[in-house]
C-alpha cells in the first residue's frame, strides 16, 4: 500500500472513531432530554438495548422507554445519564466500544449516583451512518459478567454473558 492510501485508510478509520464516539455521546443528552425518537434512531430498526432491568428490540421499544412515566420521572425530578468516552475498535463496516455510564438523580437536595454501569455497545456501518445494533449494560455491582463486559470490549470481541 502505497504513503497516501496508508494515510487515507487511517484518515477513515479516525473518521469511523469519531463518528461512533460522538453517536455513544449523544445518547445521555437525548435520554435526558427526553428526545425518544432521536434516542431511537441511535440505533438499527431491530436494535437491541439489553440492561439488568430491561431488554429493548427495535426502535419503538426504544422511543417507548423515553415516553414512559418512568423515564420521564426520572427527567422531571432531575438526572443525568453519563456516558464515559469509549475504546472503540473499528473492523471494516462493524465495530464494537466499551465505555462506563453513571445515572445521576437529583435527591435530597444533592445529587448521588443511582447507578454505575459496564457498557458493550455493537455498532454497524449503515446507509445512514454508524448505528447501534446492541447495547448491552450491566451494574458495576460485584458480579462477575460486569467487568467481563468491560473486558470484552476493550479486546474489540462481542458480548458473551
């Protein structure tokens, strides 16, 4: 491979980072904003959102956890849903990243972590761009398949729990 075509796929796979970094930054500032069909296309159509509390499939599931009285509690009352920087690793037109996330709630008159979690997120090239096919998360809380998660991410591999 010839110096401009080594700088030119190098150019694309930072181009490919960048764009899934920001795609995985986006989802707390939409989730909190309570922007359920932005959240949504986050994701492919039949995209997967799998947490300890819930298992999500396809964009109306998704739009419909934004719209619920839970989530929308959760805004009125005061919270954000961080979401750490991710390692992401780019192969061809897939991708895998792994990040941490904390859900701050406003409480008392201060604000506390209701929850830390592990998050594994597959990602897929699309006409419309990067696009989540799965997240997975769990609750940093001692079980084994968190960090497992975390693991798994960071060498580039899909989710096994």
């Amino acid at each position: 491979m010839d110096r401009i075509a080594q700088l030119e796929a190098r150019l694309a796979r930072l181009e490919d980072e960048r764009e899934i970094s920001r795609l995985i930054a986006a989802y707390g500032p939409l989730a909190d904003a309570g922007a359920a069909e932005d959240v949504a296309a986050l994701w492919t159509e039949d995209g997967v959102y799998d947490v300890d509390e819930i298992y999500l499939e396809g964009r109306e599931q998704l739009a419909r956890m934004v719209r619920s009285s839970a989530h929308q509690g959760w805004i009125s009352g005061g919270c954000a849903h961080f979401v750490g920087p991710p390692h992401v690793t780019v192969d061809g037109d897939t991708a895998i990243a792994v990040c941490h996330s904390l859900m701050v709630v406003h409480q008392d008159d201060r604000f506390v972590v209701r929850r830390a979690t592990a998050n594994h997120w597959a990602l897929a090239r699309t006409e419309e761009g990067w696009k989540v096919t799965r997240r997975t998360n769990r609750v940093l809380d001692g079980r084994a398949e968190s960090p497992g998660l975390l693991r798994q991410g960071a060498y580039g591999e899909p989710a096994f729990l």
